[in-house]
C-alpha cells in the first residue's frame, strides 16, 4: 500500500494516479484523509490523557505520605477513571488505525513517470522485438490443439472429465517437453544467480494481501473454505512473503529467487478463441523470477529482470515482442510493467507469457520487509517480480513455430541438453 505520509503531502496526485489507472472511486483519499485525522487527534487525546493520569498517579503517595488519605482516595477514583478512558481511546485508536489501512489496502499503486499514461490497451507501447518470422502469414503452420490431437498428447477432453475445462492432461512427448521446458528455465535463472526454492502451493490470508491479490483478485483465486487457503495463482505469492516482518541486512540485497510452481486462477470472464487450446487454464505450470531489493537500483533491477525472460525466448527461438505497458493495463500493484508476448504462428496471434513488474514499497510495505542501512535506519525494500517463463503458451508457441512435416517437432540447440533429442516426434 501507499505510505500515508505520500497521500497526506500529495492526495490530488494520488487521485490522479487513481484515474490514470482507471479507478473511479477517488473518494477513498477523502475517506483515508480523514479517517488518518481522526486518528491523529484521538493519538493526541490518548497521549495527553495518560500524561494526566501518571502525573495524578505520583501524587497519591505524595498525600499518604502526608497523611491526607482522604485527598489521595479522591486521587485513586479519579485516575481509576482515567484508566477506563485510556482503555475506550485505545479502542478507538485501534478501531481507526485498523479503517484507515483497510481503505489503504483499496488504493492502487501509483505509476512510474516513465509509465504511458493511456485509456486502453492499445495505447501501450511496444519497446523491443526479437525474431525474423513474427507476424507470418504462412498457413503451413498449424495451432497446437491440432498438431497434439491425433496422439492425444494434450487430453483437454479427459481433464475435463476428471476435473472440469481448463485442466488438461499432458502426455507422452509433450509431457518430457513440459518437464524439460521447466529445468531449463530453473538452471538458466540459478546460472545468473537466482536462488532456487520450492514453495507451499496454498497461502493463507495475510500473504494474499501481502502481495496485492487481496482485496483486488480475490474472484481469480480458488480458495479452500474449511481452512481458510488459498490456491497460489503464481509462486510470487509465497516467495514474497517468505521474508514477510523482517529486516534484512543490506549487504545482502538484492536477494534474487527463482521458484516453479503450478498456479491457479479462475480466470472468470473467458471465453472464445482467447480460452482455445492452451491459451488459458485454471491450473497450469510456471517458473517465476521475485526480488528484493534496495530503493536506489529497483528500476536498474527490473531492466535486467525483463533481460533474463527475454533471453529465455532467445534461446528457445521464439520471436516476441516487449511492451511497456501503460496505465489503463499494468494492474493495481505495479509502478512499471513490461509484458513479453510470443508470436503464435498456429494462431497468427501474440500471445502472452511474462510479465516483468516493479512494485517500488507498495507490497514490501504491507509485508513489512525492511533492510537496515549503515546509519541503522530501516527502509522498506522494493520487490519486483516476473515470469521466467509461463508455459501454457510459451509451450503452445514452441509447438507450432518448431512443428516439421512427419508430425514432429525441432528442438533448438539451447534446450537439447535438458531433453537429449533435437526432436520430438507427435
């Protein structure tokens, strides 16, 4: 979330951020503006009432020791009744603090200055391709759910029968691809020294709100009632919140994570071509990049973030192309986005398969992630995170774009040492 102090100095700022990213309720600054008054002035009413009552509290072994017991009974009732107001203001000062962060917890996050102001999608902005062949209109190239369905190497019909749409079954050949595409992933991130970890697949609330997805995404997430879990939609969840209420040491920031796990998401609202195939899923696999760092090199950071999932696609020979996304489509949490999407041949199509994000403080703050600086004053750290890769469609792309006659597909010369072929046969 924002930092009071920001909104206090800079509410209409805010409120424009708020319309940049096409929120309409600009009203909760008021009501935080407000609501932050209260509390300050029921903080000073709470201050000054216990100055009162341990000034009157002195007093009463004063007058026993003057033998004025009837003055100090008088004393005793009265600081008796202050304590019952000190009580009901602490109340109150915990009542408000508590309003005032749930409103918090409602503002987005303010954009970068570097960020397109925009009023949809197509205002943002493309800033790097790669490849020679994007964008072809050779109908050679077939989409995947056809080069897969003789075989049946991925069965959406029997995920459907065994759980519902959205849930297939990889088999065979495509199955070593999956498994493989993951490996690569993980080792080309721990080459550049990220840290591998493996996390839990479920969160609680705190972490879902850590992250941004409570109170903004709570309707994309699957959640287990009886026990109050979440399904992760994307291990930045986790991995984020590993380090939730700490302080850490500066020298050893930026703190670099890369962690596969499956994800989950509802993705209530699709349909149509956008849901064909393997475009989108409820559950489906994902390498993710999270990291930690110091304020000053955050952007510095989120450049070489978006380097590492580019290369990826380099080296899988796939063409992309990378957008700065602008205001009306970079989310609620992120300061900066850039999306990485891959050219579907099969489906002549871009699709997307990363997201490189910075969040500045708005999630480490809510984590309450700090680092100690060398004059031992604590800063809240920023936190960035992004896909390195998503497979559903990253998997779909290299499907079509390596399919050959005969029904099999190449495997570039980057990814043979992890699936010891040069190709797959469907």
């Amino acid at each position: 979330m924002l930092e009071i102090q920001r909104i206090r100095q800079h509410p209409d700022k805010v409120k424009e951020a708020m319309t940049a990213k096409g929120e309409k309720e600009t009203d909760l600054v008021d009501q935080v503006l407000e609501t932050d008054e209260q509390w300050r002035k029921t903080v000073h009413q709470l201050d000054q009432l216990r100055n009162e009552s341990n000034t009157r509290a002195k007093q009463i072994g004063v007058l026993m020791g003057q033998g004025r017991k009837e003055e100090a009974q008088k004393v005793i009732r009265e600081t008796g009744e202050m304590k019952q107001e000190v009580k009901q203001l602490e109340e109150q000062v915990r009542e408000l603090l508590r309003k005032r962060d749930d409103l918090l917890l409602k503002i987005p996050n303010i954009a970068d200055d570097s960020v397109p102001v925009t009023k949809d999608p197509s205002g943002n902005k493309v800033v790097h391709t790669w490849g020679t062949s994007a964008e072809t209109d050779d109908d050679r190239y077939k989409p995947h759910w056809d080069l897969v369905s003789d075989g049946g190497w991925i069965d959406f019909e029997r995920g459907a029968k065994v759980t519902s749409a959205g849930f297939p079954f990889y088999v065979g050949p495509v199955a070593r691809l999956q498994r493989a595409l993951i490996q690569f992933f993980i080792d080309k991130a721990v080459e550049k020294g990220y840290v591998e970890m493996m996390a839990p697949y479920f969160v609680n609330e705190d972490s879902a709100r850590g992250t941004g997805q409570i109170p903004d995404k709570e309707d994309m997430m699957y959640v287990v009632p009886r026990d109050g879990y979440f399904a992760i939609p994307t291990a930045e969840v986790p991995v984020t919140n590993f380090h939730r209420d700490e302080v850490l040491k500066t020298d050893g920031l930026p703190l670099r994570y890369v962690c596969y796990t499956p994800c989950w998401r509802r993705e209530a609202g699709s349909h149509g071509s956008e849901v064909r195939g393997l475009n989108r899923l409820h559950q489906f696999d994902k390498v993710e990049l999270v990291k930690l760092v110091r304020p000053d090199t955050s952007y510095d950071e989120l450049e070489s973030l978006r380097r590492d999932a580019e290369e990826l696609l380099e080296a899988l020979e796939l063409p992309y192309r990378t957008l700065l996304m602008g205001t009306a489509d970079m989310g609620f949490t992120q300061s900066k986005k850039y999306d990485l999407e891959v050219w579907s041949p099969g489906q002549k199509k871009w699709l997307e398969v990363s997201s490189c994000s910075n969040f500045e403080d708005y999630q480490a703050r809510r984590m309450m992630i700090r680092h100690k600086k060398g004059d031992g004053k604590t800063e809240i750290v920023h936190t960035l995170n992004g896909s390195g890769l998503a497979l559903p469609r990253v998997l779909a792309a290299f499907l079509e774009t390596h399919q050959q006659d005969g029904g099999s597909v190449g495997i570039p010369e980057a990814l043979q040492p992890w699936i010891h072929t040069d190709r797959l046969v469907l």
